[in-house]
C-alpha cells in the first residue's frame, strides 16, 4: 500500500462552497426557545450559547444569512 504524505484536506474555501449548495432550513422560534430554557434548566451553557445563536440566525435570517 502506498501511503501519500501529507494527506489530502479539504481548504475552507471548498468547505464553504459546499455548505452553500444546500439550503439548511431552520427550526420554527417557539421550538428553538423551548430547547434554550430546556439547556437553560440542565446548566447545560454550551448548550444554551448554541440555541441561543440559532434562534437568533431564525429570528433575523439577515444577520449573517444571504
């Protein structure tokens, strides 16, 4: 077996042209809101900082969306 060294990576460049081919719709507000007090409740603040982010990219798809 012959082995290539480096191995090939994918640039960034690529893994966002990627991500820009599929439209990622987001959950309704209410449900993305009652998961927030749900991480909000376990203590869970990774959690929560994430919910938090996409009920805000939901709520204002301009902010950050085109």
């Amino acid at each position: 077996m012959k082995k290539k060294w480096p191995v090939p990576r994918p640039t960034e460049h690529a893994a966002l042209r990627a991500v820009c081919r599929s439209a990622r719709p987001l959950p309704p507000v209410p449900a993305l809101m009652a998961a927030l007090l749900d991480a909000y409740e376990r203590r869970d603040l990774e959690g929560a900082c994430l919910t938090a982010h996409r009920v805000v990219r939901a709520a204002a798809p301009e902010v950050g969306e085109t």
